[in-house]
C-alpha cells in the first residue's frame, strides 16, 4: 500500500510542477539545493538560491552572510594592518544588489564562479575535494605541486604560471580569464593583489595561514565553497576532518600526564640566529598539545612564539625525548650533524627519535606538509600521535614524517 500512495504522489507532484509557471518550477528546485553550475532562468525575489548554507565553527578570519539571492563574505587579518576585504557573490541570473551599500573597494563576482588561478599551493586541495580541479586554470609556480590531479594537467599544459608579487604575469593571467584568482597577502607593496585588482579581474585574499589552530586553517575549504555554491559538500569534507582530528585527539589525551614526552620542535635558523620555540596559543603549539606533548622550554613561549640562541635551548631541552626538525632538505642524521656537531649531544638523537617533515616532497623541494596538510590536519595529528606514543597507533603509515637515521654506509 505504501508503494502505491507513494507512486502516486509523485505522479500527482510530477503533474502539479508540469502545470506551473516556469519561474515556479526554478523555485522549488532551488529550495532544495544550490545552483552549482546553471544560472537562474526566471528570478524571484521571494527565493532563497542558497538553501544549502556553511556555518564557521572555528575560523575566525572570514565571514560570511547570507540574503536571497547574494552573499557578503568578509576577510579579515588578511595581513599586519589590513582593513577587512569585502566581496559580494551573486547568484547569476539574478540582480547584483546596490554597491553603494557596501565599503569602498567591495568586488562582486556572480556565483557559481568559474575559471580559477590559485596563488597557493594551500588552495589545491579544496579544489580536489570539492571536485573543481577542472576549473583551475593557473597557477603562481608549478615547481612546489604536490597533487596528482594538478600534476596531471600541468604536464598536460592545461594551466599557465603566472609568477607572484608585485611582478605577477597580468597579460598572462587575463589571456585564460579567471573569474577568480585566490591570493593572499602579506605587504601590498609587493604582493600580487593590488596589481591583479587594478587590472579588473576578480581577487580574493585567503587568510588561512593567520589562523591560530590546525581545524581553524582547515575549515577556508568553506571559503572556496562560497564562490562555487558547494557549501554542502565543503560542510561534508570539514565534518569528515574534525571527526578524524577529534579521534586521533582523543587518544593522546588518553595518556596519563606523567608519561608524556618532551618535544623540542624546529631547528636552529642561520637566517634569524636563533631556535623558534613554539608558543601555547600557536598552530603548532595547538598541534603538540593535541597530540599529548609537552613543549620543551614552553614556558618561555607561554602564549606567541620565542626565539631562544642555541645556548639556551642547549641548556633547557638537551634532554628532550622527541626531536621534530623542521630543517629543510634534511633526511638523514648525517644531514642534520653537517648543520652542527653538537646535535649529536641531544638526548633525542642518540636515542633516534628525531623526524622530520620531509616524507612527502617533490623533486623541486615541494613539500606535501604545507600542501595537503594545511586542509588535512588531522594526517598530521596522526603522525605526531604514532610518533610520540607508537603504542596508540601500531599500524600506521606515515603521511609526512619521517625518522631520520644515519645514512646508508654509515
């Protein structure tokens, strides 16, 4: 019987939507789902095209509000001293609404976008895990890829590089039409922004690296989710993220406090001089504590980053259980005891518990730690957690770290 009354519903509801005017008919399907790729045929003011909306649990960069038929998304902290960047995205087919109302400098751009040129390798995975790879069309340098799909249509020569900065190729990045390209900033004197705005093409600035923890940096796949209408599959992607992050979370915690390591993180820089010792309230920090650790020297980081001289680190983590380098190019411990002999008195070398993060790198030096773990941390929560208690995860592989053993021969 329940067939029967369903069956006949549907023929019923099949011929009521046949029988309405065609405006009516959009309506209903938009009530349903987002327009991700056709435009509106017959707008109506009384629809909202965007039933299928993000909501922002831990990013704190960007926002975004949603009305009918347009969005107003906002990016703020983009850099040291930016004023908040405003961008309104319009459902095609319908009315743009008045710029007046909003700040000077506001761009629009209609909705679902299309074309797209990503200034960051960060950006690569929303595309592929929202299914929009096909939409990309540059990118600032094809040395640093890491993703099999942007790979394949570089070699391919489907995408133009159009180089960043204040030099950025604009002949080259108009030649493909973007509706968009995604940047970021850091001082407009020399990036790429202001010249790619005042050549007319659509730019928006991605803050994600300004965000203070691992899930926060992961939840901008929302914000490249806004310009192509997938809200509901960026929701889908983040919840799958947090619930992986929260597990492998979960078991450090289950670590008694008197058992838990030590972590000298990072290396000595010849650029600045000193160790960079991550602060509590910092990506990384946020990171080792999830993943169970203690911070050596921590308390002299108690909330940003300190920049402590080798003596002090020398003098106060020596003893570390756990060494995570950071150092580039570094993969064996032949390599790390070239940058200074005096490595080999830590505590963690001798006991071969040093990693690094160079598991993952392509033959440019491109490293798949900053590429596909800015949107996935919880890969390198899961990495942190076998390292620093094997015993949690006995079968893990490896997403970016690797330990550093003596070279072959040696």
């Amino acid at each position: 019987m329940k067939r029967v009354v369903t069956a006949l519903f549907l023929f019923l509801l099949t011929g009521a939507l046949a029988l309405m005017p065609v405006a009516a008919q959009d309506a209903v399907a938009t009530l349903t789902a987002n327009l991700t790729e056709e435009c509106v045929t017959d707008y109506d003011p009384t629809v909202d095209y965007f039933p299928e909306k993000v909501t922002i649990t831990d990013a704190v960069n960007f926002s975004v509000a949603y009305f009918n038929h347009y969005k107003v998304v906002e990016v703020t902290n983009a850099f040291d001293g930016a004023e908040p960047f405003t961008y309104v995205l319009v459902q095609c087919g319908t009315p743009a609404p008045d710029a007046a109302d909003f700040p000077e400098g506001t761009q629009f751009i209609e909705v679902p976008a299309g074309n797209i040129i990503a200034m960051s390798t960060t950006q690569l995975p929303h595309l592929t895990d929202l299914g929009l790879v096909d939409k990309l069309v540059g990118l600032d340098s094809f040395l640093f890829v890491s993703s099999p799909e942007v790979r394949e249509r570089i070699d391919a020569g489907e995408l133009v590089e159009i180089g960043s900065g204040a030099g950025v190729n604009v002949e080259l990045a108009l030649d493909v039409e973007p509706d968009i390209v995604m940047t970021y900033g850091f001082n407009p004197a020399t990036d790429a922004h202001p010249v790619l705005i005042e050549a007319g093409i659509f730019t928006a600035l991605n803050a994600e690296w300004r965000e203070p923890t691992p899930l926060a940096r992961a939840e901008w796949i929302k914000y490249t989710a806004l310009f192509y209408n997938a809200e509901a599959r960026a929701e889908e992607v983040y919840s799958e993220i947090v619930a992986a992050y929260e597990a492998a979370k979960e078991l450090a915690a289950s670590v008694p406090e008197d058992e838990r390591v030590t972590v000298l993180w990072n290396t000595f820089s010849s650029f600045s001089g000193a160790w960079s010792i991550p602060g509590a309230e910092t990506y990384v920090g946020a990171l080792l504590r999830d993943a169970g650790a203690v911070i050596a020297l921590g308390e002299e980081a108690p909330q940003d980053s300190a920049l402590l001289s080798f003596e002090a680190v020398y003098d106060g983590a020596l003893d570390a259980d756990v060494w995570i380098t950071g150092a580039f190019g570094v993969n064996t411990l032949d390599d790390l005891l070239a940058l200074d002999s005096r490595y080999a008195d830590f505590t963690a070398v001798q006991t071969g518990n040093v990693w690094n993060n160079s598991l993952d790198v392509n033959e440019n030096g491109g490293n798949n730690y900053f590429e596909l773990g800015v949107t996935n941390p919880h890969l390198i929560l899961q990495d942190l957690v076998a390292i620093f208690y094997p015993e949690l995860l006995p079968d893990h592989q490896f997403n970016f770290y690797l330990r550093l053993e003596p070279a072959a021969g040696n």
